[in-house]
C-alpha cells in the first residue's frame, strides 16, 4: 500500500442538518438507549429490530451522512459477528438441515439459526447508530457531554487521549512505511513483488510494528512533558454546557419512550409466539 494513500481521518462530517444542530447529550443518550434496547431485545423479535432499522435509516437520512454511507461504514461489525457462528450447531432443538464433513454430520438448529441472526442484527444496529453518532457530533463536544452527564473525570480524561493519541499513532506509521518505500528498490517487472519469504516480511513487519510501539510511546511522552510544562494536571478545562432547551427535552423525551415501547414491544411479541 502506498503511504501516501494510507490516512486516519476524523469520522465526523460538519455538515448542516438537524442532527448535527442536536444538543450532544441529547444524541448520546438517544444514542446510548438505542443500543441498550438492542441489546435488550429477547432473540427472534424481529418487528423490534424492524423498527429500530427504520429509526437508524431515517436518522441517517435526516443527517445528511445517507443510507448508503452508514450501511457501508457499519459492515465493519460483520466479522466479529462470526464469533456467534457455532451457536447455529450447538443451540438445544430441532435440527434444520444436516452438513456433510467428511465422516462428520454437523446438525443446523432452526434455535441456533435464529439466534445468529439475532446477534447479526443487534450488532449491526448498534453499530449503525453509533456510526451516526460520531459522524454528527465532534469528538470534543461529546466529551463535554460526557462530563455534563457526569461521567467521571478521568474516564473522559482517557477518552480524549485515546482519541488524540490514535491521530499520533498513524502520524509514526505513516512515516515509517514513508521511509521504507524510499530504501526499497522498485520491481523490474511491473506487479512482481521484491523482497525474501513470506517469513522474512512476517519478521519485518513484526520489527516496524515493535518500532512503532516505542517511537510512539517516546513521542506521546514527550508530548505529555510539554503538556505538564505548559500547566495540564489533568484536567481539561471546558465551558459549562447550558441547560438543555424545551424542544430538546421534548425530543428526549419522545425518544426514550419510543425506545421503551420497542422494548416491550420486542418482548410480548415474544412471549405472544413462545
């Protein structure tokens, strides 16, 4: 990959919609209580997560960020889903359909089916809100967020340099694969690689990731040096955020309780079809 074409950019897109003009704690704890819901939604309840599928697409519509985008940036979730796989062979109840391996006879349970769909629609949703979210509010406005919920402040304090410090580790890798491309020597073959085995770029990748590791502890503590020198004892100094305004509360308000009724939606009709 070339290391120009390599960049870290902030998610966040200043555009002007009616969910960038939200109040930041008001799309956080929307935010937050959609993704509680989904992950309190009892398995199979798929008018619920129809619902919530609606409210996240129309949200993404409403923001200026579109469908498309959010539906791309969220199949991120995907493969991590695949650790809930072998729940589809090992769920109690009838089999569905049986897989041939060699001597081995796996069974498909219609429970364990569900259930993997179930978990694959959780964490998409969850995902797409939150992608939502941080496309539509800048990371320090969340942070005062935060605080104003009274998160405590040291865990807001890490948030921020977590955020900074990821700008700071690609900034190091950056450079680094930079540096490599301009000692390698080009292949003389267009599309040929140049290079040892494929255990030999294993040893030097494992090499420039244990580089990065200690240029950017070395760069992060000189940066925190100058961050105490210049008076920063941990605290970052915001402006107190004015009280939430009457429209804002009303859409608080109705959002909570939208997400309450899918909720108990989700489980009576569950109940309803046991």
């Amino acid at each position: 990959m070339n290391a120009t074409h390599f960049h870290f950019h902030d998610p966040y897109q200043p555009l002007d919609s009616p969910v960038h003009r939200l109040d930041p704690r008001v799309k956080l704890i929307l935010a937050l209580g959609f993704i509680l819901t989904a992950t309190l939604l009892p398995v199979g309840a798929w008018l619920s997560y129809a619902l919530l599928g609606a409210a996240a697409w129309m949200t993404a519509h409403l923001s200026g960020l579109g469908i498309r985008n959010v539906l791309r940036r969220s199949v991120l979730a995907l493969p991590f889903v695949l650790a809930a796989l072998p729940v589809v062979f090992t769920a109690p109840g009838p089999s569905w359909l049986t897989l041939s391996l060699g001597p081995w006879q796996i069974p498909v349970r219609v429970e364990g089916v569900i259930r993997f769909l179930s978990v694959l629609l959780k964490s998409w949703l969850s995902l797409q809100i939150a992608v939502i979210l941080v496309g539509t509010t800048a990371f320090p406005d969340l942070l005062a967020a935060m605080r104003a919920m009274g998160v405590p402040r040291f865990l807001v304090m890490t948030f921020g340099l977590m955020w900074r410090y990821l700008f700071l580790l690609v900034d190091e890798a950056i450079r680094m694969l930079r540096a490599r491309e301009a000692r390698s020597i080009a292949p003389e073959v267009p599309g040929h690689r140049v290079g040892g085995t494929l255990a030999w770029r294993a040893q030097v990748t494992g090499r420039m990731v244990g580089t990065l590791f200690l240029r950017t502890l070395e760069r992060g503590e000189r940066i925190y040096m100058a961050m105490v020198a210049r008076g920063y004892d941990g605290e970052v100094r915001m402006l107190p955020m004015p009280p939430l305004s009457g429209p804002d509360r009303a859409l608080l308000a109705g959002g909570l309780l939208f997400l309450i009724g899918i909720l108990l939606l989700g489980w009576v009709s569950r109940a309803l079809f046991l």
